[in-house]
C-alpha cells in the first residue's frame, strides 16, 4: 500500500482549489479532490496527468458538499483508492452579495447550506479517517471577514465568521487525537468566485471589470490583491509545516487587514468625478486632477516637481468645501498621485 500523505480537498476544480491540488501533488501528497464542477474537474485531471501525476497519485469525485450522503461516499472511496486520508482542506463555498435588509430567505439558506453545512459534513464525513490515523490535519477556507465586516457581504461573512470559530472548537475536541485545525484567511484573491463578485460591483457602479479590480487593488497594503497559488502556499505550510500551530486564523490578505482605514470606504461616488480642485502647493485651479477611470488615482503634469520631493499636497474642492491629501506614487509617466479625504485618511 502506498505509504504518501493523502489530503482530501473539497471545491478543488477552480480558483484556490485548484491551486491546492497542483501544489499538494508537485511536493509528493497524493490528492483527492470534490467539487460540483465536472467539466472544470476534468480539464484539471487533464493537467495532472500532463505533469505526470496519474490515477494512482490524484482522484476526482463530483461531490456536492451541501449533500452529506455523496461525502460520505467520496471520504469511503478516497480511502479505499488510497489507504487512508492524512489532511483534509474544506475549501468550497460561494459567495454572494447582500445585507441584512435585503437578503432574499433562499439566498441565506443557500449560502448556510454551502459555506456552513457543507464545511460541517465535510468534517464529521472526514476526521474520523483522521483519526483512525492517530494524527492529522485540517484547514478551512475561512477568510479577511472572519477579522472584518465589509459591505454588502452580510451572508458571507456571517458563514465565515463561523468557519472561523469551528477552527477553535474543533481544534479543542480534536487536540486528543493529535489532530491540529487551523483556519487560512485570505483577502481578495483573484479567483472566478471574486470575479463573479467583483463583476456585480462593476456592473452596478458602470465600470469594467479591470477597472473594479484595479479598485479592489488599490486597497490592499501591498498595491494588490493575491493569487491561488499564494493561498496554496499558506495551506501547504498550515497541512505540512506548522506542527505547533492549531485553533489558528492565518491571514494571508497582503496587509489589508492590518491597514485602516481603507481606500475605497474614504472616496465616496461623488468624489471620483472630475471637479476643479485648487492646491495648496500649485496656485492652478484646473481639470487636471479628475480622477480617471474612477480608480482611487489621478495624474496631474502640474505636480511633477514635487513629486521628487516626495511631498503631499492638499487640495480643496470649491464645488464641495472638501479637502483631500495627494500623495505621490512614482510612475514611469508622471506624476500619479494616491488621495483620500484629507480628515479620513491620517496615514496619507
Ligand atoms: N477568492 C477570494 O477572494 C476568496 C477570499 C477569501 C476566501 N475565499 C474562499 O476560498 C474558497 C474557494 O473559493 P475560490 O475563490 O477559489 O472560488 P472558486 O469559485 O474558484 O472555487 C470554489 C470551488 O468550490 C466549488 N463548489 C462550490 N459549491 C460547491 C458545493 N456545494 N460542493 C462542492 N463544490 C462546490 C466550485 O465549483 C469551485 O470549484 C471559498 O470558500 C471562498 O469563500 C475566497
């Protein structure tokens, strides 16, 4: 019987899934995956088999997880294929946007049913293979709002907010049987889930999808949203390495947790269209600080001497008596400045 590491992985045909399965099979875990998305499922089998990894290193199941009967089956099945299952990553869920007022009933019990109940019998379908091993690994695909409330993610965050204190009470029942439960919490990772999210957002705001992602970008402490692979790497090192860490919420969300306040809460619609500004450092009312493509940045010739200096520059609105703070970013065609409301922002 083969002797490798066995991890289990719902939600594993797309997105950070996806990513999982590759990295878990390229550092030796053979992988077995769930997901409701077959045709995805395939062309990822497809990749696999192309890297050199065959049947006998990674298994599909179409399992959906709001189903416990068809986990139970796959959780059976995967290990009989393999012999026994080491770690299991409960990573499916979906997102939808909403808040309390406006949900509609079907829309909360569909996101209570994925993203709670599925994650729940994924676990009481899986650990007991766990602990018939004497020892084992979980991590769940919790998120940035089990730390923070954002808009319009009502269900959403209410679904990760539990994932986030499963991790603790699992992980107290689980000590035991030498079983540590950790959480990965990622911020916006580009993925067909928060494309589907972020596309909402562009739709109803008018702008194009890169234009929201660019957006979405710029709130992040690091200048940008993260990849799959990213997330991948913090499971992997979660499942493989971090033998004394369990009951844990690791963020991997490029700094925007850490950060407040953020861009995007500061610059209300209004701002974003193009308004004559005056500045205290350029004596030039002018059209030449309109925000454009509605991203939280704007160019301006006039303020290239001071961007060597690396100075900030207050800038009122007579139209609205408002004050922003520009902040340089170097640019390779000029000056291009990061702003915010001037009382909002402190660290710009
Ligand atoms: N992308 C992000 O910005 C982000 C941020 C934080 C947390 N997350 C979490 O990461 C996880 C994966 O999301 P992703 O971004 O990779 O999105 P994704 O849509 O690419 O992947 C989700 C996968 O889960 C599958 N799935 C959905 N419902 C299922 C069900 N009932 N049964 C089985 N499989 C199902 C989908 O088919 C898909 O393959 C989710 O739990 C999500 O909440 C994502």
């Amino acid at each position: 019987m083969d002797k490798s590491r066995v991890i289990a992985i719902t939600g594993g045909s797309t997105g950070i899934g996806r990513a999982c399965v590759l990295m878990f099979l390229k550092r030796d875990y053979n992988v077995s995956f769930g997901d409701i998305n077959d045709e995805e499922a395939s062309s990822l089998l497809e990749e696999c088999h192309k890297l050199g990894f065959d049947s006998s290193r990674v298994m599909f199941s179409h399992v959906n997880t709001t189903c416990r009967e068809e986990i139970a089956r796959w959780a059976e099945a995967t290990a009989q294929h393999f012999g026994h299952i080491d770690a299991v990553f409960a990573n499916a869920g979906i997102h939808r946007s909403n808040t309390m007022l406006n949900i509609d009933p079907a829309e909360l019990e569909l996101m209570i049913n994925t993203n709670i109940y599925g994650t729940v019998w994924t676990l009481q379908e899986l650990v007991p293979y766990l602990q018939k091993n004497g020892s084992g690994s979980v991590v769940i695909n919790c998120s940035d709002q089990f730390f923070i409330g954002k808009g319009n993610n009502f269900a959403y965050g209410l679904t990760k907010g539990a994932l986030g204190q499963i991790t603790r009470s699992l992980a107290v029942d689980l000590a035991k049987d030498n079983i540590r439960v950790n959480a990965v919490c990622p911020g916006t990772i580009r993925t067909p889930l928060a494309d589907k999210a972020l596309g909402r957002w562009a739709d109803k705001a008018g702008i194009t999808l890169e234009q929201a992602w660019a957006e979405e970008d710029a709130l992040f402490t690091m200048g940008r949203c993260g990849t799959a692979d990213e997330v991948a790497t913090m499971v992997y090192f979660l499942v493989n390495d971090a033998t004394f860490s369990t009951g844990s919420h690791f963020l991997t969300d490029g700094g925007l947790v850490c950060r407040w306040p953020w861009a995007r809460s500061s610059v209300p619609l209004w701002y974003r269209m193009p308004l004559p500004l005056t500045c205290t450092l350029c004596p030039v009312t002018c059209m030449l600080c309109k925000v454009w493509s509605r991203a939280p940045d704007s160019v301006c010739q006039w303020f290239m001497p001071y961007r060597a200096a690396g100075q900030s520059a207050l800038l009122t609105s007579p139209a609205f008596g408002h004050t922003f703070r520009l902040q340089w970013k170097t640019a390779p065609w000029g000056a291009v400045f990061h702003w915010g409301d001037a009382d909002a922002v402190p660290w710009m």
